[in-house]
C-alpha cells in the first residue's frame, strides 16, 4: 500500500505521516523538491529526528546543495525505492507536485533530459522573465503559468501524458484548512523559522558563494539573498517570504486538484488525534 499524503506547508503533514507510518509498519519517503538538500533545513521545514520519532525516512537531507538534482534524478531514486521496499508499506509526504506525478505516473523522461525543471516555486513574473531569456519573441502571456512552464521545459520533455497511475494501491490524502487560518498559519511558521535560526541558516550558503538551483528557487533563500546582497530589507525579505509562501499554497492546491483524485481532509488543530482517526478510517476502507 502506498499512501501519498500532499498539501500546503502547515497543515500537519509531518505529524500525520509519522503516525500513519506507525500505524501501518511503514516507510515514509519524501515528496519534497527542496527537503531532499543537505542543510537546508528550517526554511524547507524538514522533520525534526524528533519529529520522525524512529520512524525510517528516505530521501531526505541527501543531496549537496550545490547540485542541480531534478525531478529526473527523483524520480530514478524513488522508483528504486519503492522496488527495494514492494513488500511494504510506503508513506510519502511532500507538496511538489510534479516530483509525485513523475514518481507514481507513467511520466517518463530522456536520461539527457536533466534539466528539466518543476519552477514551483517560481511566481509567474520570474517564469515570464526566464521565458524571454530563452527567447525574446514569444508571445506567452503572463498569467499563463502552464504554457510558460511547457516553453521552458519542451526541448527537455519526452512522452510526457503523465495519465496512467503505474501503482494500483495508491491512497491520495490532502490535508487542507481554511484560507484564512492558512495563511495565518504560513506568516507564524515563517516568524518562527526566523526565530529558530533561518537567518543563519540561509547565510552560510551565502557566505560560502552557493549559488544552485536549490538556494536560487527555495522559498526563504532566494529572498534572504536579496536582503543580505543589500537590495531588501530584512523586514521587506520576511514579508516577501510569506508572500511567496502564501502564493506557492496557492498554486499546490490548483496543481493537486487538477492532476489526482484527492481525498481531502480538514486539518482539526485543537485535536489532531481526530484528524487522524479520519484518515485511518478512511484508509482501512480500501482494505
């Protein structure tokens, strides 16, 4: 059985993760783009060895930040993954989208293909400008992210339908709140990752002229950039971080509801022992 837990940043999808693991003696693999890089670890909100409470994870906190590692790499390494572990049970919790779908769909690249690339967390603005880069006379409009994404990446993509699921015991499961508590709920996790040490964090990759992919596109770490370049204030970086952040929630949630079957639950933060009596129920229902 795999279950695939998604979501926004916030809604208790580490929790609920470890405790489904638990449950059902399972493996929990990581879905996230930007957890998968040694050191970044408060601005991609990646588990605690608290959090994961002796549960096995994989795919975390593995590859140098320096390396352009792509949905193509994931992809080969979780496949292999969930080979080496086909007699158990897999629980895989993240919010890029495009890592899941090319993990548990019939969505296939060219090993050339390298540098395809999610831009996830790129707003439309910055993929408008990349697109002209590549070519000053296209025509795309602004505000059509996916046909931007396609120009960007369609000298990178092959046999790409993405439609057939390649795994027969998927459990899709979204954890969800409202709007409002949502983003509230963004700008407190991003005060406190500015209290736990981001700033640090953030500024040893740039002491240390790290300057990838993955500090580059990662919400927290390019704004700080700005601000310790001198460009932004600290106070501007902040609020541009819960910004992005609120953006990027946003776009997980349209991405999610217009590519899988989503089973989505409501996040009950007074007690979360409910919200996972709910998915357990449901879960056991497909047994």
């Amino acid at each position: 059985m795999i279950i695939s837990i998604v979501g926004p940043t916030g809604v208790g999808k580490t929790k609920l993760s470890v405790e489904l693991a638990k449950k059902y003696n399972a493996i929990v693999v990581n879905n996230d783009a930007m957890q998968v890089y040694k050191g970044m670890d408060i601005g991609t909100a990646k588990p605690t060895k608290e959090e994961m409470d002796g549960v096995t994870h994989c795919l975390f906190d593995f590859v140098d930040s320096k390396t352009n590692y792509t949905v193509y790499d994931y992809q080969k390494d979780a496949r292999k993954l969930l080979e080496d572990n086909k007699d158990k049970n897999i629980v895989l919790v993240g919010g890029t989208g495009l890592y899941l779908k090319a993990l548990l769909y019939d969505y296939n690249f060219e090993e050339e293909t390298k540098e395809v690339n999610t831009y996830d967390d790129l707003s439309n603005e910055e993929l408008y400008e990349l697109a002209l880069k590549k070519d000053k006379n296209m025509d795309i409009h602004i505000n059509n992210r996916k046909r931007l994404v396609r120009f960007l990446n369609k000298e990178n993509e092959s046999n790409n339908n993405g439609d057939k699921l390649l795994y027969d015991n998927v459990i899709f499961i979204g954890l969800t709140t409202d709007r409002e508590n949502l983003y509230k709920r963004i700008d407190d996790r991003v005060d406190e990752m500015i209290n736990l040490g981001l700033l640090e964090e953030v500024k040893y990759f740039y002491d240390n002229h790290i300057n990838s992919k993955a500090t580059n596109t990662a919400i927290g770490y390019k704004e700080l950039y700005q601000y310790f370049d001198g460009n932004i204030s600290l106070d501007e970086a902040i609020d541009l971080i819960k910004k992005n952040s609120r953006h990027y929630a946003k776009r997980q949630y349209t991405w999610f509801n217009n590519q899988m079957n989503i089973k989505w639950f409501n996040t009950n933060y007074s007690d979360f022992n409910k919200t996972i009596d709910e998915v357990v129920n449901y879960i056991d229902t497909f047994k």
